[in-house]
C-alpha cells in the first residue's frame, strides 16, 4: 500500500484489511527518534483514511521494541529531540492524529523490551499483546525527565494510581508477564507467539467487526474515562445505541448471523458516523 512518502524508521505491510508497522532501527534496539515519531504518525494519518484498513498492528523490527530516546546525542537528548519535533512539525502536511480519536484499532505486539517512549507510546494504543520476557521500564525519573505522551493521565486510569505511581517514581524494570497481571496489558507470550496472537486479533476485527462499531467503542471509552457524572455517561451511550440500532450494518449483523455467513459491512467507518 502507497502511503506517499517512502520512510526510513518505519515499514508498512497491508494485507487482508491489516496493516503492520514495524519499527525499524533494529541496529539501535529501535530506539525512537524524531523522524519515527513524524513516520508514525504519518502512518497513522493514512491508514486511518481507509476504509479498507480494519486493523493496525505496531511492532518492532528484531528482538526488541523499542529501548526509548535514542540516547546517542548525549546531555542533550531530550532538549534536541524536542526542538527536531517541533521544527518537524512546522513542516509537516499531517498534523498529529491522537490514536484516541482514530477510529481504527490499534495493537500493540510489544515483542521486546520496552522502555521510557517504547512504552508511553503503546499505552496510548487499544491492545497490548506483550512478550512475558520483554524488560519494561517508565525509566524517565532515573534520567532526570518524567513520562510523556499523556502517561500521567492515562497510566492511573488503566492500572491504578497506586500501581501507576509507583512504576514511573521508581522507573523499575518489570516484565511483560507483570504487566498483564496488573492489566497494563491484556496478554503476555512467549515472545515468538506475540506477533501472530495480536496478528489473529486483527484479522478477527478485520473480518468481524463493523469498522463503524469498532469506531465508536473507541470514541466511547476514551470520551467516558473523561466523564465523571454516570448518567451522563449513559445516555451518550444510549443515544449512540439508538443511533447504531437503526443503522445498515446492524441490520446486516444480524441477517448475516442468522444465515450463517460472514458479514459484510457497507459503512465507512470515518465518513459515516453521527457527529
């Protein structure tokens, strides 16, 4: 698939409604650097655009994730990343796509360690399928920064604040198989079973899942982690019940159930949801 720029940090595979982004810098342990971050989100924005595109799965290139900043700039890693970002970003066609508001699924397949960034970054995705093995860290403290990519918000949310505190005070390392326990994500594997397992998680999005529904239980459960008044959590969900209810494809879900065949889903799921 063409997404109009040929990218040197990243590769991407379409195939079957799923595409896969890999990290690619495996001679730096994928180490992040600016110009993964514009290709990533570049990636996103694309693939986001298409209607064909059910699924996104996001791994690493060798026997690692992604180790974090690559620290290879010295003192000044953080300042000078920042300042590659922003000129990057004055120039940049696609302005950054927060993955909350996409509307396609994202998985993680952490299938190696994954530190600072290398983790702040799947956090913010929908699934983490993680090797038991992997070494994690939200090492940032240990190197007089803190955690970014909205990790202060998200982090409680998911695990608990207490669970949550403790990991970015002490940055400690701790393995896949802990992160799942604690729910930080929802499988850990040995690591050759992490790719094909979130790989049989999109396929089965891809094929079964209406694109429009997968978009907005996304759009519902990133607007409720917001929301404090419960009710008003459940009448946006009643009014998008509603809505849904009397859409094609919930029309089709249960024809096609009832004749015993696959689905086919006719909505777009960015052009024709309710605003």
């Amino acid at each position: 698939m063409d997404t109009g720029i040929e990218y040197e940090a990243i590769n991407v595979e379409t195939e079957a409604g799923v595409s896969v982004i890999t990290l690619n810098r495996p001679d730096r342990r994928n180490a992040y650097i600016p110009r993964m971050g514009f290709e990533l989100n570049h990636a996103f924005t694309v693939l986001d655009s298409v209607d064909d595109v059910r699924a996104i799965v996001v791994t690493g290139a060798g026997q690692y994730f992604c180790v974090g900043a690559d620290m290879s700039t010295g003192a000044d890693t953080f300042e000078r990343r920042l300042a590659e970002e922003k000129q990057a970003a004055l120039k940049r066609e696609f302005p950054y796509l927060p993955p909350s508001t996409m509307a396609t699924p994202i998985i993680g397949a952490i299938n190696g360690d994954a530190i600072g960034l290398g983790l702040t970054l799947p956090l913010q995705w929908d699934i983490r399928v993680v090797s038991s093995t992997a070494r994690l860290s939200f090492a940032f403290a240990r190197r007089g920064a803190i955690p970014e990519a909205n990790s202060h918000w998200l982090l409680p949310r998911l695990i608990g604040a207490s669970r949550a505190m403790e990991l970015m005070l002490t940055g400690r390392i701790f393995s896949g198989e802990e992160a799942a326990s604690i729910g930080l994500a929802s499988r850990a594997l040995e690591p050759d079973l992490v790719l094909p397992a979130a790989m049989e998680i999109a396929r089965d999005i891809a094929v079964n899942i209406a694109p429009m529904s997968a978009a907005l239980v996304k759009r519902l459960v990133n607007s409720q982690l917001q929301e404090s008044d419960r009710r008003a959590a459940f009448r946006e969900e009643a009014a998008l019940f509603n809505w849904v209810s009397k859409s094609p494809d919930a029309k089709e879900g249960v024809v096609s159930f009832l004749e015993k065949r696959p689905p086919e889903w006719s909505m777009s799921k960015s052009t024709d949801l309710p605003t």
